[in-house]
C-alpha cells in the first residue's frame, strides 16, 4: 500500500487469485474426497466455510 495502491483494488485482486486456485484444485478429486467415501466433513467444518465467505464478502463490500 505504501506505492499507493488502492486497498480495495490489492484486496479483490487477492480474493480472486485465491478463488481461482480454489476452483481449480476443485477439480483434483483428492479434495473432494468426502464426496466418493460418502464421509461428510464435520459440522464445524461446514460452519467455517460459511463464516470465512460471509467475512470475506464483509471485508469486500465495507470498501467499497
């Protein structure tokens, strides 16, 4: 930030270069694995997820 990088700009950026990684090891089937056993992830696991998308998407909108 300190050449003058608009924060908003480096931290969508981030987001995305971190969701396109997400979507692409979606396609190793190892990280899906839960998905071929029928072993689901626990509760909590379920609850993280959501907590970090709606904080992420918290972060991105009070920027704006």
């Amino acid at each position: 930030m300190a050449e003058g990088v608009d924060p908003v700009t480096a931290s969508a950026i981030r987001v995305g270069i971190a969701a396109l990684c997400l979507i692409f090891t979606g396609f190793i089937p190892n990280p899906l694995l839960w998905m071929t056993t029928g072993i689901r992830p626990p509760l909590m696991a379920w609850i993280s997820a959501v907590v970090t998308v709606f904080g992420i998407a918290l972060i991105t909108i009070a920027w704006n």
